[in-house]
C-alpha cells in the first residue's frame, strides 16, 4: 500500500482550530509561509490518517527530528513547498519530496551531485537537476537522516545503503517534481488524491 496526498496552502488555514501545542510550535517561525505550511502539513497529516481509518495515534520523532506513528506499522512523509503540502502513506518505511523547478539548482550542483554524477549531469537542465534534488531527498528522508546525509553522497543509480536496496520514482506535477523514495519495489507512480483542507 502506497498512497499519495497532495493539498493546496493557502491564506484560509488560518482560520482552522489547531492544537495549543502548534500554536506554540508555529510562534517560533517568523516567515509567515513557514507557518501556513506547517499549519496545511499538521491538517493534511490529520486528514490522511482519518481517511484511512487510522485512530488515536501518537506522533514522534527520531532524532534527526523525522516523524512516525508510535506502535503502528503505518508510515508516513511529509514535504511541501511554497505551493502545496504532500503527505505519503504506505506499510512500509517512505519518504517523499516536493520541490517547484528551480532555475538557481544549477548553482548548488555540487551539493547535490557525486562526482560522477557531476560528469553525468554537467549540461543538464534545471528539470532535470530539481528532479535529481527531489529523488535524493525523498531518500535522505526515507533514511530518517533528512539533510543530515550529503546528497552528493548518494548515487542514484545505485542506491544501496546498509546492505537494503532504496528504490525511487517521481513524477512532473503543475511545474513541481514530487518523488518518493521506500525499500519497496514502486512498479509505478501512484495516484495522487488531491484533499481540500
């Protein structure tokens, strides 16, 4: 099982009832954008679980600060840009990642690419190198590490790390690329549920 859930931020999140605790949580961000995707990552995440008949349970984080559910064997990931908010849901550990085409990735290259995949990539477009960004963070992310991990680190033709074999996918959406990455075979991408919050 492996879902996809993608919803617009906008303006009008401010107006739902949230936790005491995110509002605290949220005071911290002095960007407002910050603030509105953290507000549409908490609904969304609510939402998902509420339409997979997934009740009372309680969030943590691992130390690199990557959520999971507490005694269930449901996992999920969470990204979003300025735009939207994706969350993954899926039986087996996932990450994911969504990012607009971003015409200055050029000028973290390096950052992003091996050596050899900087040989591979050296002309490559701001499309590909946004798609490359994604696949490598939906990993990072599938490994619990989140940027902790240099992305130039890993290769994507053979991702293979603590002996288990990470597999990847993405998919060009209204100008974003949205990628997710598991230790499951992902045959195709799925279907993305688009949710009103």
């Amino acid at each position: 099982m492996l879902k996809l859930y993608l919803a617009k931020i906008n303006q009008d999140l401010c107006k739902h009832k949230i936790s005491l605790a995110l509002k605290k949580e949220i005071k911290q961000y002095q960007n407002k954008n910050a603030q509105l995707q953290k507000i549409a990552s908490y609904l969304l995440l609510n939402r998902v679980l509420e339409l997979n008949n997934i009740k009372s349970v309680r969030i943590k984080t691992n130390k690199y600060g990557k959520p999971y559910v507490l005694g269930n064997p449901i996992y999920f990931n969470i990204s979003h840009n300025q735009k939207n908010v994706i969350c993954g849901i899926s039986d087996k550990p996932i990450g994911v990642d969504i990012e607009t085409i971003n015409p200055r990735i050029k000028t973290i290259s390096k950052v992003l690419l091996s050596p050899n995949e900087q040989k591979t990539y050296i002309r490559a477009s701001n499309t590909k190198l946004t798609q490359i960004w994604t696949l490598k963070e939906a990993t990072a992310k599938l490994l619990g590490t989140g940027l902790t991990k240099r992305l130039n680190s890993l290769e994507l033709d053979n991702l293979v790390i603590d002996n288990k074999k990470i597999f990847t996918n993405s998919y060009l959406h209204a100008g974003a690329y949205i990628a997710i990455a598991s230790y499951a075979t992902i045959k195709k991408f799925p279907k993305i549920v688009n949710i009103k919050l």
